[in-house]
C-alpha cells in the first residue's frame, strides 16, 4: 500500500476505527485473503511531453535541470537527465526525501511579510501532520499514518506585515514513551512495529494516538484530531498539551464521544456555526459497525444537540470523510468485511492490521446514505438505526467506487442533493500486510504504481425517488490525480462553483488508465471550474516540490457566499522542495479568470523543514502579542 504526498492512498485512513477496536477480535475470526502487487519504477531519459486541451496550466519560473522549456498554456515539456520522474511527471526520490524527520521544534519566531496583501485577514493558519519517521533507536516509521503529530502555527499580523511561526510535536502519550525509552513503544495501525523484533510484537493489539490528521481551534483551545483515538487539547499560542503531558490532555469532550475515537474530518455548517462530526465503532462479535453523529457549537467544541443518532452498518465501517447539507449528513458506504489470514499476519507481528479490512470491488454499485439533521432534536429511536430498513435514512445507489474525500453538497432548487467527490475505481489495503521486511512505503521501488488513479466526480441524487437524478449523469470535473478538495468554509452545505485541489505535475488523463493502476504525487494545484470544467486553471510547480492541501482565506470586506465573490480570496499552502529539504510558504491571489495561473503573490522560506504533511484550517481573529509571545519558550 502506498502513501502519496497528496494522500492518493488516504483511503487507508479509514480503516483506523475498525483496527482501533477489532485487534482482540483478530484472534476469533479467520477468513482468507492475500494479494500482493510488484512493479518497477519508468526511467525517462528523454522528453516527456502531456498536453491539455481544456484546462489552462503554468508553472513556477525557477529554473532547474529538469526544465528545458517553460510550461505555457498548452504545452507541458521537461528534459530528463538520468533523473527518475513517475508518469505524472514528480522526482521519486525528491517526494521520498519529504519523508524526514522535522528537525526542530522552534519557539514563536517572527518573519517579515513584505509582500503580504492588506487586505488579508488576521488570523492563525495551523496544520498538522505527521513529522516523525523513526525512534531514537533507528527502528522506522513503516507508513507515514503512523508518525507522531505535529502542529504548525502561523499567526498573520497584515498591518505590520509579518508573521509569528512556531511549530511542535503533540506531546502524546505514545510520543512521550518513546522520547523517555528512546524506542519504538508501540505498534502502529499501518505497520510500524514495536523496537524489539517480531517477539515484542506478537500479540499486542496496543497502539498509540498519533493525533497527527486534523486540527481545530475554538475559543481557548486547539484540537488534535485523529480517528484512531480522542482528540489532544492544545494551547492555541504555545502549541503545549493544555492539560499536562501524554493522555492528561486526550479529551472525550465532556463524554460527548460514545467510543474511543473522533473523527478527523468534521465539517462546518456557517448558517448554523455548529461543527458536525461521527465516530465509527466496530463489534467484532456482532459484525456491525456503529456510526454515531455529533453536532458541536463552534465556540464551547461541546454537544449543542438533544441526542447523536446513530445508524448501523454491516461489516467494518471505511468511513474517513462525510459531507453535509441543510437537511443531511451524508456518507459513502462500501461493503467489506474483515480478512482473517492478514488480521492473523498482523496479531503474530508480521505486518500491520490495514491489510485485514476487504472491500468488495466486485459489487457494481456503492451505497450513498443520507442521514436527516432532524434526528439531532429527537431523543427517543435514534440510536443504532438500521440504514437499510428504516424509512427515515435516504439510500441512493450509484455506480461502484471508492471515496477518499468529499469536496462539499448542497440541496438545489429542486430538492436534489449535488455532491463533489474523490473517487477511484479500485483500491486494496492487504498491499499494508507486505511491508514485514521493515521498508518503509516511501523508499518503495515504485509505491504509485500499486493505486489507481482518482478522478473527481460530482453527483446529483434524486432524494424523493431514491436514486440519481436521471437528468444529471455523473459529471467528471478533473482527472489530474486530484486530491484534498478545498473551499471556503463559508460555503460548506452552500451552492458553489470553485473547489482548489491539489493536482498531478503532469496531465496524463490521456496516459494514464482511471481503471488501472498507476498513479502520482501531488505537483500541481487547480482551480475547478465545476459548472464548466473547460475552464479550469492549474498551477504546476517543479518535479522535485509537492504542494500539500491549500486552504482558501477570504479577503478582507469580501462575502464568498454573495453572488460573485466565491473566489475572493487567497489560497495558503505550504510546499515541500524534497530535493533540497525545504518548505515554503505560499499565498496565491484566486479572484477572477487565469489569477491562479499568474503564480503566487508571496513565497516565504520557512525556518525549518516540514515533511509531507495533512490537514489544517486558517481562524480569523485567532491573533497574539507578537513580542509578547517571543517571550513565551516552548517547552
């Protein structure tokens, strides 16, 4: 199983619930299935050319040895020179190499923003991520999913032009142990094995909290979110545990949460102000999966709702992303099934447990499950629903596929839903049951060619029939290897034009196969036009840097959600230059036809690498005492 930057291959990420929960259930079950996938990295030593006939790509000026010739509008040409690029047009070992460790913890640090525009908005950006690969005994990080957290914060201060950088590993307590013992303490969800060998391995289900997904700030405290276990509690400005080291600062939310998880992707509703999230459990005795919703104020991150209905679900529950409307909250439900021969592999410390979930790709239609908001307000018949037998949840079925994101839904003027999607025909986790011989994925002879390539693709649901709407086929707005789409969250569950995901370097749609494997990391980021996908704009970088997920700002006196403003705004992103081992900081200008293509308006070095990283969110009006804060160490 592969990690791409872009996460190509964050379906994992849905299996953490069902690990998290069944490892004692691994030694109950057994069923078969294995599958193994092998290929070889393509060696380039001429010039690979991609042309685009319906959207309109550019690229950074820098010069490197891999360009010959600039990128224009319809014409994409690098010169290779003994160097190893994958089909999409990406340097293999430079991607690899964004897999290191961050080297340092840095204190509040001021930088100078010449070039920040007045009308940005004050605020906070924070990421997070995973940003350690080994112990401090050697023993490696086998999957990047299974790297301890790190926040990344940067304060904008517009009238002085500056900005307050600070960065910290989330002191878990997996993290902790492992920084006390200098070993590997725990096993990871995705491979990464205990230091010790196979016998201290054998037989422990354990694993730590890596926090390293997600991160939300309200009011007074930051969140650390991952869906493997309860979210961290942070100091907004110090990025310390807020209530003490390891597990004191795990937070089930004033027992809000039912389990012993919380999703990563919660989804913002602005008509509301509420965030809407859910939580998978899995009973291995019974065979069902648990999926419970919670709907939180945006202030107090606490229950605003009478109950948190829950629906079942046959099977493990592969649920990573969700999206939601007005009326509903909505998830793509595969049918799978747990595969006893690589649960048993992983129970005996041979491999990890991702490769234990099965999902059948040989059903030919998926089931899209739309939830009603109304059981927020009910208290009595709202738990443990069965989805396929009671009248009050909404199944459409669409033509079989594989969701990794959502990009966002609304309710039309026809009662229809319409929904944005990141889809691929096939994926196969037992790929994470190979890695026994202790390689990581990224230093794989060639990890993208063992995941099919996404497409994006929306869909309109004929919610009082039932079905797709008839008049509304499925409509594919991108196949650049698309990935983490992005819009402002002013217009979560609101009709919109615009999402911003990351992208290939090359576009290959007319080389690659939607329905083979073969695939790519992150080089480039569009501007998807969805009413017209013709218009698209794409911004490639060069085949050593890889653009993580953009977050869209708006500007200052702008409404993205008035007509005609959707994309005023910025675009942030942090891109990671393996080949030299750098990141920088990036704003692009996206207001008005062909602004992305006119490249970004500021590009800041950062005082430290930062590897490959996940998600973040940028908190207007989340500000600091600059000076002040300097004088704040992190400890």
């Amino acid at each position: 199983m592969i990690l791409l930057t872009k996460m190509n291959a964050n379906f994992i990420l849905f299996i953490l619930f069902t690990v998290a929960q069944s490892g004692q259930a691994f030694q109950q079950q057994q069923h078969t299935s294995s599958s193994s996938q092998q290929s070889s990295i393509r060696r380039f030593k001429s010039i690979i050319t991609a042309t685009s006939s319906k959207t309109t790509t550019t690229t950074t000026s820098t010069t490197s040895e891999y360009t010959n010739t600039k990128l224009n509008s319809n014409n994409m040409s690098y010169r290779i020179d003994e160097t190893e690029l994958t089909p999409s047009g990406a340097d293999l070992n430079a991607w690899a190499k964004g897999f290191s460790t961050c080297p340092q913890e840095l204190p509040p640090t001021i930088l100078d923003l010449p070039h920040l525009p007045p009308d940005f908005p004050g605020g906070t950006y924070y990421r997070n991520g995973h940003a350690r690969f080994e112990a401090d005994d050697g023993t490696k990080v086998l999957h990047p999913f299974d790297g301890d957290g790190m926040i990344v914060a940067m304060t904008f201060d517009p009238k002085q032009k500056r900005m307050l950088f600070r960065n910290k590993f989330i002191q878990t307590q997996g993290y902790m142990e492992d920084k006390r013992t200098g070993k590997m303490s725990a096993r990871g969800l995705f491979g990464t094995m205990r230091s010790g060998g196979i016998l201290a391995n054998a037989f422990r289900t354990r694993h730590k909290n890596v926090a390293n997904t997600n991160v939300v700030h309200c009011k007074d405290t930051l969140y650390a979110l991952w869906e493997g276990g309860l979210p961290y509690a942070l100091d907004p400005l110090t990025l310390e545990n807020k209530f003490g080291p390891g597990i004191q600062s795990e937070t089930d939310l004033d027992r809000l949460t039912v389990t012993d998880n919380f999703a990563a992707h919660l989804r913002y509703d602005p008509k509301t102000k509420t965030y809407v999230n859910f939580a998978v459990k899995f009973d291995p005795n019974t065979g069902y999966s648990t999926i419970t919703l919670f709907e939180l104020d945006q202030e107090t991150f606490r229950s605003c709702k009478p109950s948190s209905p829950s629906i079942v679900s046959e099977g493990p529950g592969l649920i990573h992303d969700f999206i939601l409307t007005d009326n509903y909250c909505i998830f793509n439900i595969n049918k799978c099934k747990l595969d006893g021969k690589n649960g048993l592999k992983a129970l005996l410390g041979l491999s990890g447990f991702a490769g234990a979930i099965d999902i059948d790709a040989n059903v030919k239609e998926t089931s899209i499950v739309l939830v009603p908001r109304y059981l927020f307000e009910e208290t009595k018949g709202v738990e443990g629903i069965d989805y396929l037998s009671d009248d009050r949840i909404i199944v459409c079925k669409v033509p079989n596929h594989f969701n990794f994101h959502f990009g966002n839904a609304y309710e039309d003027e026809h009662g229809h839903v319409v929904f944005d999607t990141v889809q691929t025909t096939e994926i196969s986790l037992d790929g994470m049951s190979e890695m026994s011989a202790g390689v990581p994925v990224w230093d794989l002879p060639n990890p993208f060619a063992l995941v099919t390539p996404n497409t994006l693709v929306r869909y309109t649901l004929d919610v009082e029939n039932r079905c797709m709407a008839k008049e509304y086929p499925p409509k594919t707005l991108s196949t650049r290897i698309p990935e983490f789409p992005s819009l402002p969250k002013e217009m979560s569950t609101r009709k919109h034009r615009y999402l911003y995901p990351v992208a290939s370097h090359l576009d290959v749609s007319n080389r690659l196969d939607v329905n083979a494997k073969g695939s790519g990391p992150a080089g480039a980021i569009q501007k998807v036009d969805t009413l017209d996908p013709d218009m698209t704009e794409t911004f490639a970088f060069e085949p050593y840097e890889f653009p993580g997920e953009v977050v869209f700002v708006p500007k200052v006196g702008r409404d993205v959600a008035q007509h005609g403003q959707e994309d005023a705004g910025y675009l942030l992103v942090h891109v990671v230059n393996g080949k030299d081992k750098t990141t920088d900081f990036l704003i692009f200008d996206v207001e008005g036809r062909k602004s992305l293509e006119k490249g970004p308006i500021l590009r800041q070095g950062l005082p430290t690498f930062l590897p490959h990283m996940l998600h973040g969110n940028f908190f207007e009006g989340v500000t600091f005492d600059f000076e002040a804060a300097m004088g704040v160490p992190l400890q």
